[in-house]
C-alpha cells in the first residue's frame, strides 16, 4: 500500500513479484474480498485493504519485535536460566558469580533455586539450566555430565578460645572424648565422618545435638565447647570474623569436590556460558586464596 506499485513492493521486501502476487492472491481467497485494484498507475488498495492497514503495521512491528527477541536470546543478552544447588553452595558461591553476570548480561533473568533432594532428577527432567551441587559418586551415570570447579573440605569447628583451637594437627583419638553436634545420620558428611573414625578403628562419638540445619550447629559450636564437622566454604564468613576456629583434617574422606552438573549432550545457549564462564574464573580465585 506504501509503494504503490507491486514491483516497489516485492523489491522492499526482497521478494520476486510473482511470489508477492500470489501471496495477495491467497490472501483474498482466505478473506473472500478483493484488496487492490489495477490502475494504469499501479495498484490501489480496496476500502478492505484500508480497512488492514492498521493490523498489517502491528504484525510488521511485532515480527521486528520478535525478530529481535530471537536475536537477544541467540545472544544471551535477554532470556532466563535457571540455576539450582543445595541452600549452603548457592548462598556461599553464586552471589559474586550473579552481580557479574548482571554486568555483562544486565537484560539477563537468573531464577535461583536453593534445594538438597531431587536435584538431579529435576535436573534431567527439565526444570533446571544447570546444577551447582557436590559432585556424589552416587551421581546418576547416564543422561548428565559433570564438570569439576573446585573441592571444598570438611573440617573442624569449635570456638576460638576451645582446647582444641590452639593445635594446628588433630589425631581421631584426640576427638573421641569431645563434646559433638552432627548432622543428621543420614547426610553424606556424617558418613564421611563414621568412617573417618571406622578407619581408625574407633567408634563415631556420640552426638549431644543432631541438625541438618548448619546455622543451628554453628551457632550451638559458637556459645558452648561442643564441635562439630561442617564444610569449609559454609564457615568462611564466621572463620573471617574470629568467632569460629576451623581446623582442617588430614584425610581424603573430608574431600567436597564442588562442580557443575548439565543434562548431556544438550547445547549451552550463550547465557549458559557466560554464567560457566564467570563461575569457572570465580572458583579458580577462591582455591588461590584459600592455597594462601
């Protein structure tokens, strides 16, 4: 209508005449109206073709719009990931890895989903990007793969000012006699723990307070001369401000090997990268601090 001639037409939108006639043509017979007229000077719309003048401008725009949707999200400057992984590790390790992310992608949405049970099984089933968890032997073998990004440890804690705190190297036999929180018995920490003792050749103390709940541990360990086992990266913060002394035990029972989980042989989109990127470059500089 804007043209005024079906060649001026046909040359805007990069089409041949011919294809742009019988796309008119088509057009009619769905309708059942006629929407231009021949004249000697070229083609002039029907009262029917005005009367879509409006609607046909609204899908010209809207296609744009979604044509540059499309293009945002073949980027990664738009969309939404979803990223999932246990409270502790999502808490302890994404909020850096998310700000600059939001730098580099600022029209960019991360849904962050903090949960321990079913991870993986909601992972293969679709409702995650990706999973930021421990990396179990129990992992599923098939339809998942599995990328390394750091190991944090279990290690010791008590208050600054506990016995035990003044000593750089604890033997089993030292921690026998000694007041305990746990985990609950059923949590993979508490069996790294059981055989750390069975190796030993001695038998798992027993607990005054069981949690799965670490804040509630910590904060027992902080007021009283109980210890307890818990991951490294969740007491950095009370470590860094001198209210709890973690000490490291020499075994590899203590070893959290800490990475990404995806579902196999899917493509990452370009948010997805950047966001493995940015965690990969985030977990290379924690491990050198803490090597320091």
């Amino acid at each position: 209508m804007e043209e005024g001639s079906l060649g001026k037409a046909a040359q805007r939108l990069n089409i041949s005449q011919p294809a742009l006639t019988k796309s008119i043509q088509r057009l009619e017979e769905e309708l059942g109206v006629r929407l231009f007229d021949r004249e000697s000077r070229g083609m002039k719309p029907t009262f029917y073709a005005d009367s879509l003048r409006g609607y046909a401008k609204a899908a010209c725009i809207g296609m744009a719009e979604a044509e540059s949707q499309i293009a945002s999200l073949r980027s990664g400057t738009e969309g939404i990931i979803t990223v999932a992984g246990p409270p502790q590790i999502v808490t302890g390790l994404l909020p850096e890895v998310l700000v600059r992310l939001s730098q580099e992608r600022p029209k960019l949405q991360v849904r962050i989903v903090g949960q321990n049970k079913e991870l993986f099984t909601d992972l293969l089933e679709g409702h995650f990007n990706l999973v930021v968890a421990m990396l179990y032997n129990e992992l599923p073998k098939h339809g998942l793969s599995k990328q390394w990004l750091f190991d944090d440890r279990l290690v010791l804690v008590m208050r600054p000012d506990h016995p035990l705190a003044r000593r750089r190297k604890v033997k089993p036999s030292d921690l026998i006699d000694q007041k305990w929180v746990f985990a609950d018995s059923d949590t993979w920490s508490q069996h790294r723990l059981r055989l750390f003792f069975e190796q030993a050749g001695l038998t798992v103390p027993w607990a005054r307070f069981e949690s799965r709940n670490p804040e509630i541990l910590k904060s027992i360990i902080m007021i009283s001369d109980h210890i307890g086992m818990v991951a490294r990266m969740g007491v950095e913060k009370e470590v860094a401000q001198g209210l709890l002394k973690a000490i490291e035990i020499d075994s590899p029972l203590m070893l959290r090997p800490i990475g990404i989980v995806r579902r196999e042989n899917e493509p990452a989109s370009p948010a997805v990268k950047s966001f493995v990127r940015i965690i990969e470059e985030v977990c290379k500089a924690r491990s050198r601090a803490v090597r320091r």
